[in-house]
C-alpha cells in the first residue's frame, strides 16, 4: 500500500531540504501493534468492590488520595504489560527517522510505556509529556526526586503482600510513592513533563508527524496549532477518524494518511532515506 502521494512527497523534499524541525507526537496507538491496550475502553476497567471505575478515574490524583493501594495495583497491572511487551515497525521507524535527522529530530510522546526506549530512541531528544512507568515519585512531594519503578509484576486480580506494600513507601518520608506519570486531574509543568520545552520545540518545527493520538488532551493540541500557525506541515497518520485528521483536512498544510503507524512510518523512512 502507498500512503505518500506526489504532492505530498514534494513537500515532503522541500521540508528535508530546509533546516527546521522534524517533530513525531506520539500517542496509544503507536502501540497497539505492541499488545498494549489504549486503557481507554473496556481494557482500562477496575473492579474494586462490587464498583467499576473507568481509567479517567483510577488515574487520578483524587483516587489515589482516596485509594493508593488500588490505584497502584491498577498502576502495576499496567507495568506487568508494558513490561513484557516489545517495540513494533513503527518504533523502530522512529528511531530511524531520529538518526537521519538527528540534531533536528525531537520525540514528544505521551506513551508511559518505555517502548520508545527499547527501540533506541535517545534520552535527549524524547520528551516524556505523560511521564513514565520506569520512575515513580513521593506521593507527598516531600522532594522532587525521581525513583524507579517498584519491581512488583501483579497480575490483574492479584493482591499485594505486606513485603510488596513496603516497597511502594518513599525512602525519604514513608508515605506511599506514586507511578510518575500526569494524572487526569492534573495540569502539565516543566518541571516533570517538559511543557516550555516541548512548546519551544513547536515553535521550530517543519514537519511535525502525529502517530496514534486522539488530541484528547491540550498539549498535543497546543503543539500541533503551533506548528500550522507557522506554516509547518501536520501528517496525521491514524486508521481511525480523529480531532488531528478533521483538522488536518481543513488545513493547507494538513494531511491524513488514513492506516496503521507500523505501516505508514516505515513508508515514510523509505522515502527520506531515498533522497
Ligand atoms: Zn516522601
């Protein structure tokens, strides 16, 4: 299948020719093909009780207040998966994209499952606006720093052990850490998501690929109206219809390549690395 029509390879040759940015946003969809579910449907429920929560309420700050014991039991279900899984054509293509572009490649990604890094994209140049599930953090912020990630494989209906339970407590003040990811009900900062500087890097790109995200949160927005009002070019590059396609085909600069990123973005390398 060819996703790249002539008009689109053209700009895409004059965009290589010039020296602004080449910028991927990344989102859930990138990795599907790796079996890690978007937790946003029926994979993100969690029973506590006779009670069903959607993901938009275990992953908050509220729950975790209420409930941390659940809300990391949901956190380390989550981890078990990202775990095991592995990174897909599309991540790999990415990486390749990075070593063609270098200095002008940056990776912005809301993806907490570390795929990105097991594919060899570099710490530098990845932007992690969601945080990770390799660190967590004191939920008190007794101190700012980051930890790793408590060891603890669950499996979905498992309990924690009193043994594990310590694990999850701050070495500092005792209190439950938490996963280092932003929460539903939070806002992002720069200190721990990179919002100045993932802004800074929308205000240089040229070409900025959008792979697997619905455009539910503002950054991703912000990044991508930021591009277009300085003529960058959008490729939205998702099988389904989304707030990024509507809107890249209003657009001059916009274009939706309508499949799935383990094949559009292996297309698009091949063409970057022909000229
Ligand atoms: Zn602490």
């Amino acid at each position: 299948m060819t996703y790249l029509d002539n008009t689109l390879k053209e700009r895409l040759t004059e965009f290589y020719t010039r020296s602004r940015k080449l910028t991927i946003l990344t989102g859930a969809g990138l990795s599907t093909d790796s079996g890690i579910p978007t937790f946003r449907d029926k994979d993100g429920f969690w029973t506590v009780g006779s009670v069903n929560y959607m993901p938009e309420e275990m992953g908050t700050l509220k729950m975790f207040t209420q409930k941390p014991l659940e809300v990391w039991r949901w956190f380390l279900y989550r981890f078990n998966i990202c775990l095991k899984a592995l990174p897909n054509t599309g991540h790999f293509a990415i990486k390749e994209l990075e070593d063609i572009f270098s200095d002008r490649f940056r990776l912005i990604t809301q993806n907490v499952d570390g795929l990105h890094f097991k594919a060899h994209s570099s710490r530098e140049r990845t932007f992690l606006i969601h945080g990770t599930l390799e660190r967590s953090r004191c939920g008190s912020e007794c101190s700012s720093e980051l930890y790793p990630y408590p060891q603890i494989p669950l499996e979905k209906d498992q309990q924690l052990t009193a043994a594990q339970i310590e694990l999850l407590k701050c070495p500092k003040c005792g209190n439950y850490l938490r996963p280092h990811v932003l929460w539903f009900d939070e806002r992002y900062n720069e200190k721990y998501f990179k919002l100045d500087s993932s802004m800074r890097v929308a205000k240089e790109t040229g070409l900025l690929l959008i792979v697997g995200t619905s455009g539910a949160t503002t950054l991703p927005q912000r990044i991508v109206e930021s591009v277009l009002s300085r003529q960058g070019i959008i490729i939205d590059i998702n099988p389904n219809e989304n707030y990024f396609s509507e809107l890249a085909l209003k657009k001059k600069n916009g274009y939706w390549l309508k499949g799935k990123s383990s094949e559009v973005l292996p297309e698009i390398l091949q063409f970057f690395k022909s000229l």
